[in-house]
C-alpha cells in the first residue's frame, strides 16, 4: 500500500514538473511584437542576424555574436524577454564563419 501511494505521489507531481520546464510560448498573435522589434534587439545586443524565425510559438534568432560565434537565441514574442541563449558547437567539422562570412581556420 505504501509503494502505491508513492508511486501515485510521484506521478500526481511529474507531469506538473513536466510543464514548468516546457519551452514553448503560448502567447495570441495579436499580443505579439512585430519581426522590426526583434531585429532591433539582436542590433543593440551585437548580433549579427541570419534568420528570425518562429519556432514552438516563440521568436527565434539564428546568427552570430560580436565575437563572431554562432548563436541561437529565443525570445519571447510578447516581451522580447530571452528565453533561451545557445552558443553552436565548435565541435562540428565544418568550418566556423565569421561574422562577415570568412573562414575562421
């Protein structure tokens, strides 16, 4: 009976857990910033943009940083707030761009 409980328990508090660590934005089109704003703030953060995108409700911005390392950063939609900042693996065989396109060999 107590195993029972506990596995209830932990089950009743997973799927709770499960949500809070969900990266997705569920905000309605209307109460979004327009794609300008977001291009605004890659500019004054120095990032030089490659892509804005939409992905799981949420802005994302694919580029480099002013040091020239790729990055992926998300941004919510409403606020502009960064969700999310990623740098890109170095680890990968091709060859790292800088910021103006040239090899980084």
């Amino acid at each position: 009976m107590k195993k029972t409980l506990t596995i209830l328990g932990f089950l009743a508090v997973f799927p709770a857990s499960a949500a809070l660590a969900d990266d997705d934005c569920f905000v309605p089109m209307a109460d979004w910033q327009p794609r300008d704003a977001v291009a605004r703030l890659a500019e004054e953060n120095g990032w030089s943009v490659r892509r804005i995108k939409i992905d799981d409700g949420c802005y994302e911005i694919k580029g480099y940083d002013s040091d020239g390392r790729q990055i992926e950063v998300t941004i919510h939609p409403a606020t502009l707030q960064v969700i999310e900042f990623e740098y890109e693996d170095d680890d990968d065989d091709r060859p790292r761009r800088d910021r103006d396109g040239d090899d980084n060999d």
